[in-house]
C-alpha cells in the first residue's frame, strides 16, 4: 500500500512551529483568541456533540467544553497535541487527521459516532493533502447527525505560506461534490458580509444528493 501523501500542513515542516507558541502567547496575554468558538456555541443546543476537527492548540475545542458540549478534538501534529494536553487538560485530543477518524477509533476512544456540529476552522480545509480534499469534506460529512452542520474557515488572501490558494467557485464545487449544500456565507466569525480576504461557510449535508 502507498504511503498517504503528505498534508500541506506537513510540508510546512518548521514553518508550522510558531503556530502554536503565538496562540499560546496570546492566550497568556488574554487576548480575545475566540471569535470561531463564540459562533461554534450558538450554532447548537446546550450538550451538542461536537467535533472540533484540527483542533490546533485547543482553544476552540476548550472554549466549547467548557460551556457544557460533549467535545472530540482531533489533531494529527503530535506537537499541537501534546501542546493540547498540557494547557487544557479537560479536553479530549485524538492524535488523528479528519481521513484518520474512522468508525472504529472514534468507537476505542469512547466519542460519538455522529456529531450535531464539526467546527473545521483556522485554515484546516486549507491545508490538508492535494488529492484529498473531496474525500476530506465527505468524511466531514459522514460523521454529521441528522440535522448537524459544519462551521467551515480559511484564508481566500493572506493565509499561511503553505496553505492552499483556492477561490470560492473552487471551493462551492468541491461542497456540492461531496454531497453537502451550503446553508450561509460569511466574510468572518463576526458574520460581516462575504468578502475576499476569508470565507467563513456553514455546511449541511444534500437532502436530495443527485448521486
């Protein structure tokens, strides 16, 4: 069997390094670092299930535990995991990228089979392997319970170096093609109107997929 490609996040090698000491400084600092998860939280009821899928250094994932969701972090850079753990503990982090987050380890790890929302924000789609990215959003799609969404974000302009450039056209064709439908578009987690800077999608799965 063929090696997996590598992700556009792994071919940024020490360039990912900074990640997550500047969140980790802007933690330290308050800064406001939780624009996604504000919006993430009002998306759902109270005790969603919720799949925070590149969950970075835990911020999104912890902000949302912390107001009472069922949270499943999933990170496949061990350093952001290990990052994860030390500074928010209560959250649950599986060492594993979204093509990774099969029935079977979902089910060894005691998580959901199925999540109300997945929360894919900070460049994630962006980032993973060339080849991947239809396969990506139909996984993300799978994992969805009946009526669950998926709170999507990346840079159109600006974004990290190694991040993939894709226009929006790109993007609403990958979507259909995986059997989801795009339910709002937004130029930011503050709702602001669709801009060319940053895409902020919120996703469903097809009622009526003509496939």
């Amino acid at each position: 069997m063929a090696d997996a490609p590598l992700s556009r996040w792994e071919r940024g090698g020490e360039k990912n390094l900074g990640y997550g000491r500047r969140f980790a400084e802007l933690v330290s600092s308050g800064a406001d670092v939780d624009g996604e998860a504000r919006l993430a939280d009002t998306l759902v009821a109270r005790r969603a299930r919720i799949l925070d899928a590149g969950s970075g250094m835990g911020r999104v994932a912890a902000y949302l535990h912390d107001r009472g969701h069922r949270v499943v972090a999933a990170e496949p850079d061990l350093s952001l995991v290990e990052q994860s753990r030390r500074t928010y503990p209560q959250v649950e982090v599986l060492p594993q990228d979204i093509l990774g987050l099969t029935d079977e380890v979902l089910s060894a790890a005691g998580g959901p089979a199925e999540f109300d929302l997945v929360v894919c924000v900070g460049n994630v789609i962006a980032f993973v392997a060339e080849g991947t990215e239809v396969a990506v959003l139909i996984r993300l799609r799978q994992l969805l319970a009946p009526g669950g969404r998926i709170l999507v974000g990346f840079h159109l302009q600006g974004g990290p170096e190694t991040a993939r450039r894709m226009t929006l056209d790109q993007f609403a064709s990958e979507v259909g093609e995986a059997g989801l439908v795009v339910e709002h578009r937004f130029g930011g987690y503050d709702l602001r109107p669709v801009d060319d800077q940053y895409a902020v999608w919120l996703l469903c799965a097809d009622p009526d997929p003509a496939r």
